[in-house]
C-alpha cells in the first residue's frame, strides 16, 4: 500500500535552481611579474551571480633567475605577497598592508610544522621539516607551481560577494622584494639575480541563482542594500629602540576587536644588505604589555612576558587571535630541536649552518641582534614571539555606534603601552613593529549605482 506523499520521507521538496561553477582569471595587467611589482585580477559582472568568499585562492609559477647555490623561501609562499587589495568601482572593501608579516606568524601560532609537510609543501611553500621550521622551500630555475588560498580580511568571511555591479571585483596584489622573499644559505654571493612570477591565475567558486530566486531575494529587500560584515585588518609600521614606548595607533573604529604587535629587529650587520626578515621575530626586552583607550587600561591587568615565563602572554594571544578552546593546540613556536644546515656555497668549501632557532619556552630576543633574510654560520636565530591582545566585549547599554561586539574606538585615543624592566637588550638597533587592528566592516551594495562599499 502507497503512503500518503506528507509520509513519504525519501520525497523531498524542490530546491531553488543554482548551480556552482569554477572560474579561472589570468591577471589582467601583465602575464609575468618580479619582486615589488603588483598582480591583478579582475571577476567578471554577472547577473544573479555571486562569489563564494571561502573558496577562492592564488596560483602562479615561480622561477629562480641566476640562480646561485641554495635560495629558499622565508617560512612559505606567503612571504612574498606584502599587501592584498579588494575594490570595486574606485571602492576600497579591504586593505591589509605587511600582509607577509602577519601571515608568516599566525601561520606558526596556529599550526605544527608537520601540518605543513603537504598541503603545505606544494601550496605554501613550506618545507614541512620540524627541524627547520622557518625554511621555506628551495626555489630553482625550473620553477614551482603554487596554488594558495586567499584568506584574511574579505576572504575570510565565508559570505557570497554579488557579481550584479556596474563595475567588477578587482583583487590586487602586491609582491614584496627580493631580499624579503628568501632566505639564502651561505651569504648573498648565492642568492639569486631576480624571481619570475608566471602563469598567475585566480581561482574562485561562483553561485548563480536562477531569475525566480534572484527577483526572490530582491524583493525580500526592497529599497535595502545588501550588507554582510566581515573582519578586516589594517596595518601600523613604526621603528623603535628596545625599551619601554607607548605608541599611538590609528585603529579608530565603531567595532575593534583585537590588536597584534610584531616585533622585528633590523639587520645591523649581514653581508650585501640591510633587510630583516619576514619570519625572524623578537620579544625585544618587553616585561609588560597593554592598550590604553581614552586613558582605560586593557586589560584591567597588564600582560607580564619573560624568559621563562610565557604561558599568560601566549594565552592571551590565543584568546585575541583564534579563541581559547582548543587546549590541545600545537603550533610551530615551540621547537627546540634544530638541525644544522650543510650546504656547499660558493667558494666550494662544505659548511655546516647552526640556525638557532628560539624556542616557545623562551620567547626571548635573537641572541645575535641580527635578524636577516639569510642564514649566517652560527649567528642567524631569530625568534618567533607574537602577541595580541582581545577587546571583544558585551555592547554597552547605550551604545548605538558599536557593531557586534568590538570596543568602539571612534572617539578615543589608542596606544599600545609596552614596558621593559630589570633586562639588558643585547643590541642597541631599533626594532620594526607592525600592528595590526582587527575590525568589523559592513559591506553594502547600493542598489541604484550597483558598487559595493565598506563602512567601519
């Protein structure tokens, strides 16, 4: 006997009519590229079309020119791209400068070196070797094929971008120099003449909607624009010497989530340059750590860091970057077995590298005051400290300015109030910081120009 169709389980309703496809974009400014030159892309307009955010990455080839003996990557692949730009119609959606910078510590914080060993290796450009957790893979004259996936700012935000404007999507980005890409065993006279970025392709997953679902959602919003929000970052650079400081930043937003601070030592004394690298990070003799908005303390209680003790300033940078819920988390800032490097340079005599690389137990300064884009026999370790600081917080009664749940920072002042005591810094050079504010941005669709825009 038949059952009715209302019991029928394994009958199910009709779906909307969309289908998802696969596009591939050449760059449409050049088809090869070279350090500190800019790739971009372009999606094309569609109607009842929309990008899928998550799912889109970076593919290119790349080639060593004159190559020299030994030339590897600093960390990965992500160590060349230094800013990513999203516009539309003359419209900035996001901006994240010193984009190698961030991408380079957030990768070692929230993964071992063994989870880079294969996606990472042939995506990442990462060697996926625990003893030599900082060393990208060796580029050489044949080249390499690299498929990355774009992540951060827009592209993390796992929402569908509409396609329907009157002027299109362009992604650009931007590559960083030479000396920053790599790392080179031995001394410059083995680093290559130059790299050759070629091939470059974007890939992305489009969604398109039939006519029926698209005139749906239209009229579900009338004379409203389209919004999602996303977290975006923006970036602060500034050089300072070891030492107590209280920098200013500029992160004035009505939703400001968290702030980062990256610590580089400059090069003092390396051979052919004067470069500090992408990866090689310092603690730079700081003791304490905290944000001062509009003359508030945060948080309440300042973070305390030292040699040998990290445990409350890696914990707040947990719950700052990534939330606090995973206690078995490992990551890349906390080896401390390195194996040495042998390698023939170029006066054919064989030598061993020692890279020293600090350990997550000390997180303490590079011992050598030098922190370049080369490995120097015995001298070269630089470290891999990251802190961040969260202001996620309960919107206040009567704030009606502050999106989700940032500390609202329009009308206030904001510093990051770093303090150094009872330790000797083992250089005098300044240091580069970079900070990064991450914040809430709504983007909207004006539904008579058809051009998206971003508001903080």
């Amino acid at each position: 006997m038949a059952l009715p169709s209302s019991l029928s389980y394994d009958v199910l309703p009709n779906s909307a009519m969309s289908r998802t496809y696969k596009t591939v974009i050449s760059s449409r400014n050049s088809t090869t590229f070279g350090p500190n030159q800019r790739m971009e892309f372009a999606f094309p307009q569609s109607e009842g079309s929309y990008l899928d955010l998550s799912n889109v990455s970076l593919k290119f080839k790349l080639q060593a020119v004159g190559a020299g003996k030994k030339a590897n990557l600093d960390f990965s692949i992500l160590s060349a791209i230094s800013r990513v730009v999203v516009s539309c119609g003359g419209q900035v959606l996001s901006d994240i400068s010193s984009y190698n910078i961030l991408a380079t510590a957030l990768m070692q914080a929230s993964g071992s070196p063994e989870s880079f060993s294969s996606m990472g290796k042939c995506c990442l450009g990462t060697t996926g070797a625990p003893d030599l957790p900082l060393l990208g893979v060796e580029i050489n004259e044949t080249g390499i094929v690299f498929c990355v996936p774009m992540t951060f700012g827009l592209f993390s935000s796992k929402k569908q971008l509409p396609l329907d404007l009157s002027s299109p999507i362009v992604v650009s980005v931007h590559l960083t120099s030479l000396d920053e890409m790599l790392f080179c065993l031995g001394d410059d006279t083995n680093k290559p003449t130059n790299l050759l970025f070629s091939e470059a392709e974007m890939h992305g997953y489009i969604v398109q909607l039939n006519a029926e679902s698209q005139l749906f959602i239209d009229q579900s919003l009338g004379d409203l624009s389209y919004n999602f929000n996303i977290t975006d970052i923006a970036n602060m650079q500034t050089s300072v010497a070891p030492g107590s400081t209280s920098t200013v930043l500029p992160f004035r937003y009505s939703s400001l989530k968290s702030v980062c601070q990256i610590v580089r030592n400059t090069a003092s004394s390396v051979p052919s340059t004067a470069q500090f690298c992408v990866s090689g990070r310092s603690r730079n003799c700081i003791s304490e750590m905290s944000l001062d908005i509009g003359g508030e303390i945060v948080p309440s209680s300042r973070v305390k860091v030292s040699k040998i003790d990290v445990s409350e300033a890696y914990n707040e940078t947990m719950v700052a970057l990534f939330g606090n819920n995973e206690i078995a988390h490992q990551n890349s800032l906390n080896n401390t077995h390195i194996a040495g490097i042998t390698f023939t340079p170029a006066d054919g005599v064989e030598m061993t590298v020692n890279a020293q690389f600090t350990s997550r137990n000390d997180y303490r300064q590079n011992t050598s005051g030098i922190v370049a884009h080369e490995y120097s026999e015995s001298v070269h370790n630089p470290g891999t400290f990251i802190s961040a600081i969260s202001l996620e917080t309960y919107k206040p009664v009567g704030d009606s300015d502050s999106l989700l749940c940032g500390r609202n920072t329009v009308g206030s002042q904001i510093s990051w109030n770093n303090k150094t005591t009872n330790e000797t810094p083992d250089s005098s050079a300044a240091a580069t910081i970079d900070y990064y504010g991450f914040f809430d941005s709504v983007i909207s669709l004006d539904p008579v120009t058809r051009i998206l825009t971003a508001n903080a």
